[in-house]
C-alpha cells in the first residue's frame, strides 16, 4: 500500500507555492510522479522524500508507522 500527499504538502516539502506544485504538475515538469485522477492529483509520498534525501529505510518506516496508526 502506498501513501500519498497533497499538492499543497508536496510543495511545502519542496519550499515552493501551491500555484507553482499546480503549473509544474500540469505541464508535466513535477519532480516525482504525479497522478491525475478526475479533479485530484495523486502524489506518492515515497519517490518524493527519496528525492529530497530521506533514505529509503527511514521514508518507509515513516509509511509502515502512519499506515499502522490509521
């Protein structure tokens, strides 16, 4: 199971606008992948912290505990 965020939580991790997360996303230039579901983007957590520099180890045991805590 994956975990995903919101446009505006991929652009405050990134330290841009919302507005900026919105152009790129539909110009197709956002960092990570990104899927449009109907009016909603679709952004998995995990390529997006891995580009940021968490290690895989520590973005997936983030997922494993927030998943658990749901």
């Amino acid at each position: 199971m994956s975990t995903t965020i919101t446009v505006r939580q991929a652009a405050s991790l990134l330290g841009i606008s919302k507005g900026t997360a919105d152009r790129w996303l539909l110009r197709g230039t956002f960092p990570t992948p990104a899927y449009k579901i109907e009016n909603s983007w679709i952004i998995p957590a995990r390529p997006l912290l891995v580009m940021l520099g968490y290690s895989t180890d520590e973005v997936d045991a983030t997922i494993q505990d927030t998943l658990a805590a749901a």
